[in-house]
C-alpha cells in the first residue's frame, strides 16, 4: 500500500537526506516507518529507532532511553547521553536516525537530539501529525539538516478496494467499497477496524464471491475502542463540539458558531477532525472528519445529554443550504480546468461523498412524504428525479409509478413518470420490450402525448438494442429538432450514429424547456469529444462538473466526470483521469439511469491493468456488472471491449480474431461511436490489418479526417513499410492523436517481439524512441502501471526494452558494457518489478519512456 512512499524516503535517506512523515492519526505514518527500517536494515544501515508515547511524554528521557544507550552511572545528563549517541553514529557504516510521533517525545529526549544532530550529519526520519504545531524544540531536532517533507494522503477509492480484499481475503462491491471510504474518511487504520469489525459483526456478508453490506450501517461496537483512542487527547470543549456536529450533520459554519465556541471548532481543524468545504451553496459548510466519528457518538447511550444539546440547537436545523439552479459556463482554457482538477484532488472525497448522499438521502425523505401528501404526478417526476442519479430504492420508485394519479396533470410531468417507469423495468433486467409495452399502453391511456411517447420508445430501442440506419424516417418527431425531447433523442442517436456534427446541431439551442436538463450539455460534450476536438470537451465537461459537483447533483457529476474521463485517457491524463473516476467511485453506485455509465468507468479503471502484461490479481473492474451485453450504445457500456483487452490472448493473431468480430457485432447494431473507439483502441495496443481495415472503413464513412494522420502512420506500420513510417514520424504534425501514435508504435513493437520478428522490433524500437524524443507527453503509454512503487533506473528500463528480443551479449554490445552488467540489470529489473521473465519485463517496461 505504501511501497511509493517507503521508496522516496530511500532514496532521500540514501542522499543523505532526513524527511518529515506527516499525515492525520492512523494514515500509515508508523507502517511506514516499520517498511523503511527493515529495507536499511537488510541493506547493512544501523538504524536508530525511538518513539514517543502519549502515556511517557512526561517522564524524562523515556524516548531515548529505548535505544538502550551504554550510560555510565551519574552521567545521565543531556550532553551525556549526547556523547554516547552520538559516538554511536560516528562508528563505521551508515547510520539512520528515526523518530515515531516525534510530538509525543519528552522534552528530555529532545534536547538530546538536538545536541546530537548539532554534531553529527546523520539523516534523521520523523513522524508528526499533518496539521500539528510544533514546539521549538521540536523544531530544533528537524530543522538541523537537510530536510524532505512527505505528506500521507487519504486513500482513493482503488487502494480501499485492494486493501479491503488484503484484510477479509475477497473484494468488497462497489457500495460497500464506497461507504467504507466514505466512514473513514481514507484513513488506512480506520478502513480496517471498519471492515474487520463489520465483518465480525455480520454486517458484510460474503455474497458471489464479493463482500456486500447486510444492513444499512457499519457501524458496531467492536469499533467503539478504535474511535476512543482517536479522540483520547481531545479536550472536553472538543468533544462536546463534535457531539453537537455528529446531531446537526453537515452544517453552516456560521449555523455552527451559535452553538459551538470557534476556539473549539479551530482546535479540531487543527487536528484533522473537522473538514470546511467550499462555498456550496450559502456559506462555508463543515462537517465531522471522519465520519464514523458522527456514528460514533450517535450511538452514544449518554441520552440526557444528546436531549439537553437538542434542545440547545433547537430551531437552527431549519437554516439547511437552499438549493440554486444550475449553472453552465464554458471558457477555453484546458490548463484551468486541469489546474482546477489538480487542486480539487487536495479535498476530501469522503467528505464531499458523503455531504452528496445526505443532500440526496434529505430530498428523497422530503419529496417522499410530499408525495404521501399529494400523489399528483408533479410530486411523483420531482421525486423519482432523484432517482435518476441518486441510490435507488426500487420498491419505493416503483410504489410512486403505480400509486400516482393523473388527475390535472402536466404533459411534461406524466411523461416523465412514464418513462422512469419504462426504465425501471430496463433496469430490473426485463428487457427493452417490456419498457416499450409501458410506454405504448402509457400512449394509448394518452393520445395526446403519442408524438413524445414514441420519442422515448426510440430512444430506449436504440439504447438497448439497435440504432436505426436513418433516424428521420423512423418518427415524424424531428421536423423542428432543436426544441423539446425532439433534440435530445435525435442528439443522442447521431451521437450512437458517429456523426458528431448532426448531434451538435441537434442541441445548438439553450434547452431551457428540456425535461431531463442533463442530457443536453452531455451530448454537447461528448459530441465534441468525438469530432477531435478533445480540448473543447474536456472544458465544456469538467465545468459542468464543477458546478455539478458545487450543487451536489450526483447525476450531473456521474455524467459529466463520464466525458471528462475519456478525454483525460485520450490525452494521456492518467493521474487526473484515475482521480475523476475514483471521486465518482466513492459517491457509490448511482441512479438506474447513470449506473451503465458508472460500470463504463469501472471498466475504464480496469484497463490501468488490463494493459499490462503483470495483471494484479484485484482490479476495480470486477466492480462492474458482468449481466450486461457485450456492445452498448457508448465505450464501456458494454462489456465486450474490456473483457477483449483484459483477457487478451498472447497471440496477435487470435486478439486480431476476436476484436474484429466484436466491432463488426457494434456496427451491425448502428453503435458507429463505440466500434470506431474499440478500433482505435485495439489497433493502437496490437496493430493489425484486420482491425486498422475497420476503422479506415469507419473513418471514410464518418467524412471526418481528424484521425488520417493517425490511420496514415498505422498503415505504415502494419504493412511494415519503415521508410515511410520514418518519414511520417519526421513530418508529423501534432495533432489530436499525438498520444495513440506513441501508444501505437509501442504496440507495434511488442507485436513484433511476440511474433519473433526482431528486426522489425529494433526497426520499431528505434522509431518509438525517435518519437519519444520529439513528444515526451506522448510515452506515457497507457501508464497505468507505472513504477511508482517499483522504481527503475534508466539504465535498467533500457536493458529491459532490448531484453524482450535481445540476448544478453548483443545488448551488452549495442550500450557497450559487458554481458555480466546487462545480466546483473535484468536481475534488478525482475526483482523491483515483479516480473517473471525477459518477456514479461519488456511488456511492462513498454509502457515507460524508452531511453534514449
């Protein structure tokens, strides 16, 4: 979980360079810690441990005496024990000093320590709280040297679910993996007192394989002694304000100032247990971090106490956030959007899921009991609205459909009931025909709505089956497309269709009127994605995102973060594209109508693995729902382009098989979009003529010529043509693809080196690397697995990339080194990577930078 970590901190120790391990109580600081001793240690390095003890931190010279210093009788002092530490440090070898909760040393101690590193260089590892104030003397112990600052982040959603399936053996669903991050707020100790102790209390229940929630709660009293040791240093004004905050919930922060004393509110800033979120909605909003904290004292059996601090808040639960209406803005600066990515990354997921679900658990509960009230058909389309991004309760969705009168009812309204009725049943696993039979008696019971009814049966049809060839002669709905539902279902069937230009023009007006207000700005949005104006997307999706996300609207960040995914991975985005899909991860599994989406970017996760030759044994993808078609109307939706990639045969010949007839069963059912994605894909990981014939056929169909450069370079390539390839690389103009075609010439590569064929793999190798010299951003290639945790010199990631069709004597002369060094590099490059041969070694180091 932390080998990136334990591995920087190596390399500064070895530079002789001392760092500062901060992050909140229980992030792992001391696990790592444990990890990076034990490398030295085996490694020869003496090191020196100490740790500081809340119980000791009053007792003199407690912390250094656990070194077991050689102290003669009556020279017990501060410079005495200096002298014998620091003649220890000045004995032969390499030495480490490290310090655990440097905050909990005594004070005695830390006057050792100062004296010591005022005369000794030797590096000097700490641990401390993220937000803590440090004495002077404190101070003076970190700052004698050089001095490198690690910070202990949160874990995403993908590390919970890995280090759940380490602690209970088997991976946890995708809900269950959301709430535990979301209780524990990331934190590495509570995400394992969480599940270990849900587990023993039959809350999780092994269920196909995967763990799944049994109750509508985690927590437990098994839990009570882990929260306790969190809060023991709290004072009695801090607990009492986190009690006030665990009855309020998330609240306003000057709702909070009336009942709690800011000095108590700044203290728990200070210590990590209060999150202050952004201006949502009307002020700043605070809430408990982590959230098994609130739990925490919501269990609580101390009733009189809970009564007398109701009654103290009493009337200020009233002032909740209002809801604002939606907002759009568009500018065409990507690097903004991607800045503001980059610092949002810095939030607290957990606490942002979490404002989302009890903004979405307070409106269903709302908009419920107004609709026990009054059943009018208005009542019900503003509650099943929620539903559409929200978590589904299909008992009460489908009560609402069926209980709902119809008496003075708007159009708009009725249909809007109809149609979530229609996808319920989709979404229960009855099939698109019986969705239609409830829009066509729904048509029939009201005549008046026959053109919008046959609208949505299009549209439903097409999504969960086939598009037709032509849209128009299907309905006479499209004579004035560009208003009403007209535009969006048009617009989203050109989308299917891969004629982005049509799509556009469907939604070009504001849609002020539209009933399902998401669509219009999604189809925008993906339909420039699709034209190659890949920029232009990711402004217009990650600004809808950001106001989605201010609004803690689940379905518009669902959907929006959808589009900003693509993009990202277009790019080559990696790291920003694994955060929007890990934000989205930990809000859990949303509405009935985003949830293929929702799978899409599980999928899409899963391919960080899926693409390299070292598959983990656990990958976020088994998330996904495997009852699902194989093609779908977007990439991802279906399954089949992932399960072709994640379990690729070795053999070209057989991968080039099997992609075929998989985008050939997408263009036989009209998804034009997803077969010309699967193409670009395929052909960019293991180009063949097969595949690359589809997608020319796609393109020269489609009249867009954003991918010739692309297409011209993969015909190179496949017909093994080198001089032109050459010249093509010479001349290449940077355009849209400029990432494909660093990922196409390494796939080219590996083919040939699979295939046998090592002078067209040196002939590729050299063209890869002359490419990687030009365009650096470009050879990042599907870097999904990078060697964050298994680091690489260069030297040996470039006897790695000659390993895979070299012998040991002809690398040995290309670099001129001896045979013996090349060997002693490929030993050091299977052990740090993990890989259990030359071959495998290649394929993963192909997706890293060639030397060059």
């Amino acid at each position: 979980m932390f080998d990136s970590e334990v591995q920087r901190i190596l390399d500064f120790v070895a530079r002789g360079i001392g760092v500062r391990v901060v992050g909140a109580p229980g992030s792992g600081k001391t696990t790592v810690l444990r990890s990076v001793t034990s490398n030295l240690e085996k490694s020869g390095v003496s090191v020196h441990f100490m740790g500081g003890l809340r119980t000791h931190r009053t007792i003199p010279y407690a912390a250094i005496k656990g070194l077991g210093l050689d102290v003669r009788p009556g020279r017990s002092g501060v410079l005495d024990i200096a002298d014998v530490l620091s003649s220890q440090l000045a004995k032969p070898g390499k030495h480490l000093l490290v310090v655990d909760d440097l905050h909990l040393v005594d004070s005695e101690s830390l006057a050792v320590l100062e004296a010591v590193r005022r005369r000794s260089d030797c590096p000097v590892v700490a641990t401390a709280p993220e937000t803590w104030a440090f004495s002077r003397g404190q101070l003076a112990v970190l700052n004698s040297g050089r001095e490198a600052h690690l910070q202990l982040d949160p874990l995403h959603y993908e590390q919970v679910h890995v280090l759940i399936a380490q602690i209970l053996g088997a991976p946890a669903d995708a809900d269950t993996t959301a709430r535990i991050l979301t209780k524990s707020a990331g934190n590495p100790r509570l995400i394992v007192r969480i599940a270990e102790t849900a587990s023993l209390s039959n809350l999780l229940v092994l269920k196909d394989k995967q763990w799944t929630m049994s109750a509508d709660t985690l927590w437990n009293e098994h839990l009570r002694g882990t929260l306790e040791a969190l809060l023991a240093e709290l004072s009695a004004d801090e607990l009492t304000a986190l009690h006030i905050m665990a009855i309020l919930g998330t609240a306003r922060v000057d709702v909070l100032h009336k009942v709690v004393h800011p000095d108590a509110l700044e203290g728990l800033e200070r210590r990590g247990f209060l999150s202050v979120l952004a201006d949502h909605h009307n002020g700043s909003i605070a809430a408990i971090s982590p959230p098994v904290i609130a739990d925490y004292f919501r269990g609580s059996k101390n009733v009189r106490d809970r009564k007398l601090l109701r009654s103290k808040i009493a009337g200020l639960l009233e002032a909740a956030p209002q809801e604002v209406p939606e907002k759009h803005t568009t500018s065409d600066s990507l690097s903004r959007v991607l800045s503001s990515l980059r610092l949002e990354r810095g939030d607290d997921d957990a606490i942002t899921s979490r404002q989302v679900q009890e903004h979405n658990a307070d409106r269903e509960r709302i908009r419920f009991e107004r609709w026990q009230d009054n059943k009018s058909a208005a009542n019900a389309a503003a509650f099943l609205r929620i539903y559409w991004g929200a978590h589904l309760d299909v008992e009460r969705a489908r009560r609402v459909c069926a209980e709902t009168t119809n008496f003075d009812a708007d159009p708009k309204d009725l249909l809007f009931v109809a149609i979530t009725e229609a996808m319920l049943a989709i979404h229960a696993g009855t099939g698109p025909r019986a969705a239609v039979d409830i829009l066509q008696k729904f048509e029939g019971d009201n005549p008046h709505l026959r053109t919008e009814v046959q609208e949505a049966i299009l549209f439903l049809t097409a999504s969960h089956g086939r598009v037709p060839l032509e849209i128009r002669t299907v309905s006479g709905a499209f004579e004035s497309p560009k208003t009403g539902m007209a535009s969006l279902v048009h617009g989203l069937l050109e989308l299917y269709r891969f004629k982005p230009a049509a799509a556009l023009e469907a939604v070009e007006g504001p849609g002020d009127d539209d009933a399902f207000s998401h669509l219009r700005p999604f189809i925008r949005s993906f339909a420039l994605f699709a034209a190659g104006r890949v920029e232009e997307s990711l402004v217009l999706s990650l600004d809808w995102r950001t106001e989605a996300r201010k609004d803690l609207d689940q379905f518009g960040v669902v959907t929006s973060s959808y589009v900003a995914t693509l993009g990202l991975l277009y790019r080559g985005h990696f790291e920003e594209a694994e955060y929007l899909m890990s934000s989205v991860f930990a809000m859990g599994r949303p509405g009935f109508v985003v949830d293929s989406l929702y799978d899409a970017m599980l999928r899409l996760a899963g391919l960080r693995h899926a693409t390299t030759a070292l598959v983990p044994a656990l990958s976020v993808g088994i998330q996904a729902r495997t009852e699902v078609a194989d093609i779908g109307p977007l990439p991802g939706i279906g399954k089949g382009a992932y399960e072709l990639i994640a379990h690729n045969s070795t053999q070209p010949a057989t991968f080039d098989r099997k992609a075929t007839k998989l985008i050939r069963r997408q263009l036989k059912s009209g998804y034009i979009l997803e077969a010309m994605m699967t193409a670009v894909l395929c052909t960019c990981l293991c180009p063949g003529r097969p595949v690359l014939d589809l997608l020319q056929k796609i393109m020269r169909d489609s009249g867009l010529t954003v991918h010739d450069q692309l297409i011209t370079i993969a015909s190179a390539v496949v017909e093994g043509d080198h001089k032109l390839l050459g010249l093509l690389l010479k001349h290449y103009e940077p355009d849209t693809d400029t990432y494909q075609i660093g990922m196409l010439l390494r796939g080219a590569l590996k083919r040939h080196v699979i295939d046998g064929d090592a002078t067209a793999a040196d002939a590729m190798a050299q063209a890869s690397s002359i490419f990687a010299v030009r365009f650096p951003s470009a050879n990042e290639q599907l870097s999904f697995n990078s060697f964050k945790s298994s680091p690489l010199t260069e030297r040996e990631i470039e006897v790695a990339i000659m390993a895979g069709h070299r012998t040991n004597v002809e690398i040995a002369e290309q670099l001129g080194i001896s045979a013996r060094t090349v060997e002693n590099h490929i030993s050091n490059a299977l052990r740090k990577s993990g890989a259990t041969s030359r071959s495998s070694l290649f394929m993963l180091v192909g997706n890293s930078l060639p030397p060059h």
